[in-house]
C-alpha cells in the first residue's frame, strides 16, 4: 500500500513539473498581412445604366477608412463631394452621391490605401468601385510621368486632368471647371494613370493643387501641361513638368514700418532685382525722395524715405501695364538708424567675398577709410560692389592659406541715406589649407543648346553653393569648394538672361529647361574629382534612391567590420 501510494505521490510531483517547464505566454498564431476581401456590392461593382445614389461595399473582416481625403480619387469629379459612412469600424462602407450624375459616363472610384483592416492596417491597395450611367464601361488608358521644372523632386499628390476639348472649350476651363477626368499619383513620386476613358481629344493638365478644389489657383498651386491637344487611344507616355508661375505684379496698401521707412507688401514671388516697380511717394504734390529694397526673406518691399512731419503720405506703384494708387497714415514712429553687421566672422573661405550688411540703405563709400592687411600688416588690394536692392556690400581680394586679415572700416567709410556714418569698425578674418577644400572639374556631354548656367548645389538640390555660366564651354572647374556630397544642376538659359525662367500657361509658355545629374558629386578634402556628365540621361529619383541605399549598406558594413 505504502509503495503504490509513494507511487502515485511521485507521478503527481513528474505532471506538474512538466506543467512547470511548458509554461509560458500565448502567441496567437500567425501574424494578419491579408488585406480586407470585397465579398458584395451594390450594385455591383463594373455596373452599367447606374441608375440611383447610394453604393454599399460589403467586407469580409471589419475595416477602417484612413485618410480618405486625401486617397479617394473620384473621376469624374464629383462636384460635392459623396457622404461616406459610418466613420467607426465596420464590415461595410456606404456611399451618398450628392450629384446630378453625367449621362452615359463611366465613373471610377478609387480608393487608394484608405480602406484597411481593423487589426494590423492591412490595406486594400488601389480598390475601385467602377459604375456606368450607360450602357457600357469605358475602358481606355492613358499613362504618364511627373517631373519638376526645376526642383530635384516632385511634390507627391499631383493631380493630374484630363479636359475634354470641344465646341465650347477655352483654356479659361481650369480656374472655373471640373475636369472630365482626374486622376493623382498619391505618394509614387512620379507616375499616373487613367483608366476607363472614352475615345475623344483632350487637354492633359497636372497640379499641385493646394485648395484640393480641382481648380488652378496662379497664386497657390504648381502647373504642368502640353500645350498640344492628346488624342484617345493614344500608346504615348506623357510627361508633364510642375512649375509655380510667376504672379503678374499686385500690390497692397502700405504698412508704416518705422519713422523713415513703408512695408509695401507685393503678391507672388517677382523678380525685381534687375527689374523693379515705379514707386513715387509724395507729400501732396511735391515727390519725396526715396530708396527701394527688398525685405528680408518676405513678399513686400522697402520704401525708405526722408523723415517728415505730416499726417498722411500717397504713394503710386507702376509697372509695365499696372498701375495702383494708394494713400496712408504716418505716425511718429521711432526711426531705423545705421547698424552694420558682418556675414563672416572669423573663418571665410576662398569662394567667398567678404560681406557686409546694413540695415538702412548705403549710399556712399570712401575706399581711403577702408584698409585690409595681412598678417604682416601688409596691404592687400582689394575691391567693392554694393546692392542696394539686398543692402549688401561685397568686398573680394585674393586669398592666401593659412593667411589672417584685418579689415579696418573707419569713420565715414560708409554713409547711409540718413547721411549717418560708421563709426570704427574691425573685423578679422583667417583663411584653411588649400588641402582642406576640394576641387571639381565637369566634363559636359551631349548639351542641347548654349548658354547654359552649372549649379552646383547641396544633395537636395535647394541651396546653390556655386554657379559658372557657359555660352559654348564645355569643360567646367569648380575650385576650391567645401567638401560635401553635390548635386549638379544644369540651366538652358534660353533667353539668355542669366537665370531660370519659369513657364505661364495661359502664353504656353514652358519653363526652361533643366538638368539634374542623376549621381550625387562627393567631393573631399585634398581631392581633385573629374566627372563626366551625360546630359542626354534624364534623372530618375527612384534610381538615385537605389544609389543611396547602396551606399548605405556599405556604411553599415564598414562601420560593423570596424
């Protein structure tokens, strides 16, 4: 008896060791990565003779609708836009046209990445509910690219429009009408396509469309086009470059700043700098004199003018076809005076001139008031160029390594329009290595056209940190530049001005042509690089996207040998 029930005391003690040992937490299984699975519809999706408003999808899991602004693409347009519900989780989605449907129209409805399971955000990728209020669905295609004029990237959410052109069609169509189709590329950098288009001719249109109106907005939105006619079926794939144009100038009412100085706010980015408005201000009839400058990093100018004791000044804006009038108070404000301030301190590098920059506008200059020694206390010749418009004054001489400089402005060197001076000003400089720079020469093949202007700019392509401008020159040196990995950047200056001109499409007019070398330009310290550049290669972003992983990787390996 004693050893059946030591017996039994012991397997006892064996189970629940095992239980012990197996003892752990529940994983659930396998992890969800299927998206959701339409089961029904109605009516049913590739319907035709659509007759009534409201579309139900029913699902096979519950889902969600994420960002559905953004993701849902109804082409057609819809002029209001549909009632969707519920909001929360649910097995079905219903749909409330709030339109007078387009006879005898397909209509596509897709949704993107915005339906998703409720549990792992498994999307159903680039759902369409598809319905005809005739008696057949359309089924033509038309595929595309999207580039930039001029930015190294494209904005993502481009819509992209398709007008139908006929007896009553104007340009004038896109500030004021819906297009017949629309289509956008989401988050996919660059391409688009429309599906279940009609045989017939159209004008192919792409924005950036910030209202998300599905209108043009000059002011806020970005615009690509062709400025010929397409024709459906086509096989061509079209590509359309974004460019924001440049507003027809538009002033508004002056805002007094200070004592001596107006704020004349301006609509759009203009070029002034070699072309700027007519601006007279007066004291009833008598013309006051004045300086115009742009302010700092804002869409208004600076109208500085002689401090005088009235109640209200008038002021006239000109320029080519415009012209606008205005009048305004003036209080007594405390006034803007002479500061001057240094852009190096310290470290200034060989591409670089010596930059000043004054807060009231400078009108004179004494060079005998003005000294630039080395080191050794010897002179060193040197030269001056003022901007008035930026309030700049550029100082450049040659450079030394390992060189030190003292600049020494002494009174009355520099006089504003106030008529007040400087009072002593010192600012010392240093120079590197020339081993601490490197130097870049690019070898220039297959261009198009002459001149051309070569930037060299940092890897996202939004600051230029040198520029050479060629009229036949095909081997270009950059000298003595900070190292960094570049973008090279290259400019059809087709008019011949010396700058990018963006397009307009009411002229249809294009943008200039530009250029992005599709390799990233690391250059080192001590390094001289020669680049070959094909200009017959156009930019790929998802190839360069590629070339950055790849090195990446290569990163990471080296850091984990080290």
């Amino acid at each position: 008896m004693l050893k059946n029930t030591l017996k039994y005391i012991s397997f006892i003690i064996l189970i629940s060791m095992i239980s012990c040992a197996k003892r752990g937490s529940i994983t659930g299984g396998l992890k969800d990565t299927l998206a959701p699975v339409l089961v029904s519809s109605f009516p049913e999706n590739y319907s035709t003779n659509f007759k009534g408003n409201t579309i139900t999808l029913n699902f096979d899991e519950y889902i969600k609708l994420k960002n559905t602004n953004k993701q849902l693409i109804i082409s057609p347009p819809f002029k209001n836009e549909p009632i969707i519900t519920p909001t929360s989780v649910s097995k079905f989605i219903k749909i409330e046209i709030r339109d007078t449907l387009l006879p005898n129209t397909t209509y596509s409805l897709n949704f993107g990445q915005a339906i998703q399971d409720n549990n792992e955000a498994n999307a159903l990728n680039q759902f369409k509910y598809i319905f005809s209020t005739g008696s057949h669905i359309d089924s033509l295609k038309l595929n595309g690219r999207i580039k930039d004029s001029y930015e190294k990237y494209v904005d993502n959410f481009v819509s992209v429009m398709l007008y139908e052109v006929n007896d009553k069609f104007k340009d004038s169509v896109i500030y004021k009408e819906f297009p017949r189709y629309i289509t956008n590329t989401l988050d996919s950098m660059r391409t688009f396509q429309f599906e279940n288009l009609k045989e017939g001719k159209y004008l192919l249109v792409a924005l950036k469309d910030k209202g998300t109106n599905n209108k043009f907005n000059p002011k806020d939105d970005k615009i690509g086009f062709l400025k010929q006619y397409i024709t459906i079926p086509t096989d061509t794939v079209y590509e359309l470059e974004l460019f924001k144009e440049v507003l027809p100038l538009k002033a508004f009412k002056p805002i007094q700043a200070s004592g001596n100085r107006v704020l004349l706010p301006y609509e759009g980015k203009q070029n002034f700098k070699n072309a700027k408005p007519n601006i007279v201000l007066k004291n009833g009839n008598e013309v006051l004199e004045t300086i115009v400058t742009q302010f700092p990093k804002k869409d208004s100018l600076q109208v500085w003018f002689k401090p005088i004791k009235v109640d209200s000044l008038s002021m006239e804006v000109s320029k080519e076809n415009y012209n606008k009038k205005f009048s305004f108070k003036i209080k007594a404000l405390k006034k803007d005076t002479l500061n001057i301030k240094s852009v190096q301190n310290g470290l200034i590098n060989f591409r670089e001139r010596f930059t000043l920059e004054s807060e009231t506008p400078l009108v004179k200059f004494d060079k005998s008031k003005i000294s630039l020694v080395n080191k050794d206390s010897t002179a060193v010749d040197f030269t001056t160029e003022y901007d008035e418009f930026d309030q700049k004054l550029y100082v450049d001489f040659k450079k030394e390594p390992l060189e030190k400089y003292n600049f020494t402005f002494l009174p009355g060197a520099l006089t504003d329009f106030y008529e007040k001076s400087n009072d002593t000003l010192s600012i010392k400089l240093t120079t590197k290595e020339f081993e601490d720079y490197g130097n870049l020469v690019l070898n220039l093949r297959n261009v198009k056209r002459f001149p051309i202007i070569v930037e060299i700019t940092n890897k996202k392509g939004d600051n230029v940190l040198a520029s050479e401008y060629s009229e036949g020159e095909t081997k270009i040196a950059f000298n003595l530049l900070v190292p960094e990995e570049f973008t090279v950047r290259i400019i059809y200056d087709d008019n011949k001005n010396k700058v990018y001109d963006t397009g307009n499409f009411l002229t249809k007019t294009y943008s200039e042509e530009v250029f992005y070398y599709q390799k990233g330009v690391d250059v080192r310290s001590n390094w001289d690089v020669e680049e070959t550049i094909d200009l017959s290669v156009p930019f790929n972003p998802e190839v360069e996207k590629k070339q950055d992983d790849k090195k990446k990787k290569e990163a990471e390996k080296k850091r984990k040998a080290f």
